[in-house]
C-alpha cells in the first residue's frame, strides 16, 4: 500500500489545556499532568543509566478532534435502533453503542469545500450550511457522496483553533444537511467546527437545537467527527481520498479523541 | 484503497478499569465515568426530544494498547538525540520528544510469531526472546524486517488480557532482541505484553531493567507499542501487512493510546 | 478554650492509594500525583532560591474518612424533605441538599465502644449492632445519647485499615439501630467500618440493603460519617467530647472527606 | 465548650469550578462531577426503596480555601529544616512534610483588618502590606500577635471571589510583613487574597516573587491557609478567637483543601 501513497494529511487538531472546548465539556476539560519525571527513578549505581517519565491524562471524550458514538445522543431517551437509554446507561457508560461499537473506520472519503465554494477562506459565524450547499459543493468540485463513504465538509473554521471565542462562534450545519447525508448512506461525517451543527439554531419541525445530532447519531446510526483540520488536505485540491479513522475502544464511552487520516493513493 | 483490502485487524485490547495495569501506571489507572446522563436533559417540551450523554477519561498515557515515545525513556537523564531532560520536561510534559512529534504510521508491517516457532500457544512467563529467535522466526516465516517497517511480536500473551496477574508475569525481549530490532531501521516495534521487555531482567552489560526500552527509546529512537491483540492476525497467517498507528496529539506526553490496524491487502 | 483543652483526638484515618475503598467507589478511588517538582522552575540566577511544588488530587468524595450528605440517598428517587430527585440531580451535583449545607459540626459527642461491651478488641465480619446493643452500650457507659448530639459507634474495625478486604468485611449496624439514633435527635452518627450498615444485609421490611443508609439520610436527615480512627479515644476512656467536623463546601457533592477531631475539655 | 460558644464563623468559600483559581494551578483546576446517579440504580421490586449518587473530585490541592505545607516551597531545592528535596520527592508526593504531618490547628486566633485600619471596604491592587501595617493594626486594634496562634490578615479581597481577575490581582503582604509574623512564632498564618504575597512582587534582597513563601513554608516553618472568607467575621468586630482548621490527611500532598472556623466564646 505504501508504494501507491502519494500524502497522508493528519487530520487531527493538537490537544493542549489551551484548545477550545465546548461549554459541556469544560468540566472536566482537558489536562495532561507529567507526576513522573526522569530524576525520580535516576539512580545509576543502582539502577543503571535509564528513567521513565510519565503524566496522566484527565478529558472529556468530547474534547480535541474525536468522534460522537451513537450513545452519545437520544431522541426521546431512546438510542438508535430503538434501545431505551434506562436499560443500557449506568456511571460507568454504555452497554450498547458505547465507542468501542464502532469499528475502525478505513472508508472512501470525499471532502466538501463549502468555504471554497462561497469564494472565502472561512465561513462566517451565523452561516448556516444546508443541503443546497452540499449539493451544490457536489456539482462544483464534480464529486458525490456515496454510500459507505465518509464526507467531511469544510467550513474554514479550524484556522481560528487558537481563538476559543470566534472558534466555538463558527458555522455549522442545518437538519437539511444532516439529512442530505443520511440518504446518501454515509458510514460518518465530520467537519472543522466543534459540534457539526450550527450552534444556537433551533429547528422549528424538530424544536430542538443540534437537529443534526439527533438525526445522524439517534436516528440514522452515522457517527459524528468534530474538530478536523482540513485546510492542508483542502489546499491540496484533493477532494477524494482514503479515510482512516481509529476510535478507541473505550468500553462504554460516548466517543473518543481520533487521529484521522486522509490517505490520498497516486 | 478499499477494494484492495482484504482484511483489517484490529489490534487493540479494550479498555476498561478491569484491564492489566503496570504497578507503575496504576495511579492514576483507568477510569471512565458517565458524569452527563440522558435523563439531566430531558424537557421535550422546552428543548425538545434530543438530550446528549458524556463523560470524563481518566487515565495514564501508558494504559491499554499504547505506543511509548521518545520521551517515555532518558539515558543518564539523556533523551534520543542527546537531549537534555532539563531543558525540556516541565510539570506539563515534554518540549521535546512528545507524542505528538510521533508523525501517523502507515508502513510495511511483519509479524514474527515467537510463540508459534516454539510450537506452543503462548510463552511462559520467564521465556526471554532473544536476537537468535528473532532470527530463527524469520527463517521458519520467510520473511525478514525491513528498514523502515514497524516488527510486530508474537508472545502468546493477549489471551490473559482479562487475567491480571498472569498478563504482567508474561514474557518479554532482552537486550539483544532490541538491538536487532533497531540494526534492522524499523520505525517501530510492538509485543502483546505489557511493557516488550521480559519483566524482572537486568541486562549485566547496562545495568538496569528493560534494557529494551533504553535502547530503543533513548537511544535508537525506534517507539514501542505496547499490549498489542495480535492473536487473530496470527491465525490468519498472514505475517506481511500494512501497519497504520496514529497516536493522539496528546502535546507534551510521554506516549499516547492506539488502535492498530494490520491491513492486508489482497 | 485551649486553655480548657485537654487533648485532641485525631479522628481521621491516613488517605493514601493503598486504603480500603468501597467497591462503588473503586471508581475513580483515590489518587494523589505530583506533577510540579520543585526542579521544573529551579533558576536561581533569573528567579531565585525559591521553587514550588503541587499536584493533583482525583478521587471519589466517599472515600477515606468522609460525611455523607441528604443528597447521598434517596427513598424512591426522592431525597430527605419531599425534594424530588430530578428536580435537583445535574451532572454536576445537586442544587439541593449538596454538601454545601451542611453547617460546620461543632457539638456534643458521645462514644458507644460496642466492642468494649462485647469484650473484644473487634467485632467479627457479621456481627450485627442492633438498638439493643446501643441501649446496653449506654448503661454499661453510664452515658445517653441526646438531642444535637453526634453518636459514634466503635465496632474495633479501624485497625484492619491496612487489610482490604478484612476492613470491607467488617461489622456493621441494622435498621433498629439506626432509627434509634434518629429517634433520639442526633446531629449526626459515625463509625469505624466503611458505610455504617452490616454489609449485605438485606433489611426485611425495607426490601433494601444499607438500611441505615435510607433511613439516617433520605428519612430522617441524619448525617453519616464513616471510615473513622475510634481507638485512640477508646483508649482514653473518654466516652464524652467536643465533636469537631467540617465538612468542605463541595458545592453539589454527596459527600465531602472530612478530619474530625473529638476535644476533650479538662 | 458549646455552652460557652457565642458564634461559629464558617471561613471557606464555596468551591465550585467558577471560583478563581491561580495560574499555576489551572491545571488541573477543580472539577465535581456527579457519575453515579439516583436513576442508575432504581429497581424497586428487587433492591428496594433506595438509591445512592456519588461523583469524583478532581482538582489541584491548591485550590479554594486550603493551607501549605512545608513541602509546597523550597529554598534552593531544600525543605524547611535543611531537608533536601530530592531524598524526599517523587511523583505521588513528598515523605516528609507532607500535609499529613501538619496537626490540627486548634489554637487562639487573630484577625489584623488592614482594610478597615486603611478606612476602606477593600485594599486596591498593587497595595502592598508591611510590617508596618501589621504593627498599626495591632495598635489601632489594641490587640497582639502571641506565639502559637494563628494570626489572619483582612485585605478586603473575598468580596470578589465570582471575579477571577479582579480577585486574583488583590493586593498581598512583602517579606517584611511575613517577617514579622514568624518573628511572632505563629503557628500559621491566613489572608483573604489567592496566596498571601503580593502578587508580582520580587523581594530585591531575596531575588525571588512570593518572598512569604518562601520564608514562612522554606525557611521559618510557618503555615499558609489562603482563600479564607474573613468578612463576617470582621462585621463581627470580634478580632480574637479560636481558630479551627483540620487539613486532610493527603499523605505525601503539598497541601489540602480546610473549612476553618473561628469560634468565639461567649
């Protein structure tokens, strides 16, 4: 496989206790303390030359680039496929669709610019991307979403990850959009904003905020990747792609921090 | 890609506070904790069906399926290129060396099974694997380690993941097997024990334990992935894959959790 | 008031990762890690001779010795006064009946050694402590047990603090003597086993375990604390003293852990 | 005692994960998480009327009101008492002068209100506190420092606790004022700021910031209680008292979270 790479993009924004996260999640947010260092254990004429140093990590699974289990969202306190979130939640997690459900995800990928097609370089916050959008981000960049496939879309947000405020501020995605994916049996969909929808739109027909949350993860069982970087893969003019995408298997989690890859074959 | 793929293996144990722990990563351990329940959000009618659950992860980098980096290991307080742990640990973790200086892996893997050219399922605690069974390995598979490659080992040992004590008695690499490793260029090694070395050895040449990961770490800079499941790529017989491991940007840590895939292409 | 004092009896038991923890508690336990060593900010030429060092502390509040707050227990999802338990519960704690408030414990206290009573140094694993027990406790004491008061009872258990399991098999109370407690106005009752109540016992009438539990704080408003060093006051034979405990303001919590001191005044 | 006891003065502020927290200590800040919930367990038929809730604490020792430990600063890597840090640090904490070793404080009190002394509700930022003003405060209050109390310094600065910045910019004592304290012989001392000095501040002969710590905890053996809610107290116009304050036994910890209290007698 590795003679017909051509690039592979990191996908994955870098974690720091400076990163945004979004209101749910700043308890317990994300830290990552080094309790053991090299000099603790430096003993030479006991132990010989070597030392270990290592930290604990304390986050939300929600923080940094991660994906939504299906867990993660209920319609109606019912997860996807009908199971009541009484029978499955318990304080340690999930006993069905928790993260480690999901299985490695090694997809046709396709990326759709929206930023690009608007003419900028970021959508701005209020924007609001519907299914027209996609549809004719399609038409534009002459590329459709298939089924089985992973499709994210660009928004132009991930360059302000340093500015928590105009970050988490970002455009999002409608009901519309979420589903346009969805009939097109996309396995997942990601996006370069914190929570793929648009934040603060409440949806008339649903008459909840986050419609897309609750259709893609409670209704049509497609996984959610937030926080991409996707400015290096988008400059690249690659819209088609392998996607790799590896959750954790962290029993009973509602998601888990990922590292996807954009593997573009020559 | 896809349509070349024969098969994906996964090779990560899953994790949950009941898995094996090295005592030295057993504070802080492994916890996950469903702090955001369904039902704390449930008011349809003011917010509709959709309510969201999540939790906090609280755990060592070096818990579960892990890869170490360069900063995990010091030589005389000495990290892989002669740098200084002065200069660069701080209660945060690592200028230099952190994980997230590990770039994504998607190289040449092979499996050397140990453990089926001695003919038996799993080693015995106290076995120390040598240079000369690696190479013995080598022959009776008819393969060999290229630079550039990431070597996986077969012990036998994943079948006690659920069996704590055994799973740490488990056996292990001494020096030799290390450097042979490091002589041949690969960009990683991985074992399904706890920590590649043979637990409890003292190298009488440098005069510590995990000789291993001194040599590897600090001073070859090949990484190690650790706990690895490599059972059932072995029963597929299939010892040549494409390995893919993408650590988490976890910036500053001494290492970060995996989800392997040995991808066999057909 | 010091120069009343007496002596000062420390009733806390010392809170390290080794200590027994109640299997509900195990997650997240207790762990306390440094991760700024004095080291990481040693320059003297730029800052001075002065360093500081601190951690991190991660544990459940029901761990070590430790007061249970109202919020702790519900009687059919309803916690102490009618306050019904969803209208309260957040993924951060409750607004209602948190540790928060409850007033810092300055009061009268009265020790029943039961085991004193019975002639051992300890109550066996399954020795059940009923009313009757406490009433002998009381006549062979010459003491009573009254309104505004703080009731610890001495089952001999604090010494297996050091022995897991033994500790977590201890002794414990029944429902008779829990009521007996409340029926006589105390503040707030303690002990030295883990969770007050005999272990396993399931009370008839009730059709629960932890009897004492459901009637101590989600009935009668009585505060639990547990995990106390009884023995050294046990000593002294001073059956009677000045209750001092002080609970943190953990806003929301169920619990906090706590230092009592019994003052005996000369 | 409780006969003799005109008003307990509860001195901790609320904890919750708004409250101000220093820099340094951000990470990892203060976290209550509430995992186990009543619902998780309700089963009527089988278990009964009763549920229990409980969470995790996860927070830095130095957070809200709490008080140092020796071993919380050194003086050119020395502990108080010419004990040198690397013999007694590691990564879960310090073998000597760990908070563990820090008795109950049960001991005559002081409170020095400058902020009233300077006619003002509260002292601006940037107001430093001397020896000086120690001194007037004693006269003006016709009160002493004696050895082996415990002697609290208003600067007015707990009004603003729901301010992180304002707070944490508050005005803070010099080396002379601590200086001066020690040459008292208290046991203690406290104040209403975020961490006694003021903050910014390098002692010129010293070459160091937080010239207090460094010779109260490093070199004079004195204890540092911060955070501390002096306002009632000072209404009160009662400046003498007896001070309570019971630090966690967190063995190995540079310090721990307190509830002090100020009772005075009637």
């Amino acid at each position: 496989m590795k003679s017909a790479v051509e690039h592979i993009f990191d996908l994955e924004q870098p974690r720091t206790e400076r990163m945004p996260i979004h209101p749910a999640h700043k308890q317990a947010g994300y830290s990552y303390l080094l309790h053991r260092h090299h000099e603790d254990e430096y003993r030479p004429e006991e132990t010989g030359p070597r030392t270990g140093a290592a930290g604990v990590l304390i986050c939300g699974e929600h923080t940094g680039t991660h994906i939504d289990a299906l867990s993660h969202q209920a319609d109606a306190l019912t997860l996807c496929g009908g199971v009541p979130v009484g029978e499955v939640q318990s304080s340690r997690g999930f006993t069905r669709h928790g993260v480690e459900e999901v299985p490695p995800i090694v997809a046709p990928g396709v990326l759709l610019d929206v930023a690009a097609k608007d003419g900028v370089e970021s959508l701005e916050p209020g924007r609001v991307v519907t299914a027209d959008d996609l549809e004719e981000c399609c038409r534009a960049q002459g590329v459709g979403v298939e089924a089985g496939s992973v499709a994210l879309v660009r928004l132009g947000n991930a360059v302000f990850w340093d500015d928590e405020e105009r970050y988490l501020a970002g455009p999002g995605m409608d009901a519309s959009a979420a589903r346009w994916m969805a009939d097109r049996g996309v396995v997942a969909v990601g996006a370069d904003n914190m929570a793929w929808d648009a934040p603060g739109l409440k949806d008339p027909e649903l008459g909840c905020l986050m419609a897309g949350h609750l259709i893609l993860l409670a209704r049509r069982g497609v996984y959610i990747i937030e926080n991409l970087a996707l400015d290096e893969l988008a400059s690249s003019g690659q819209h088609r792609f392998d996607l790799i995408c590896t959750p954790l298997k962290l029993v009973g989690a509602t998601g888990s921090p990922v590292r996807p890859l954009a593997v573009v074959s020559g």
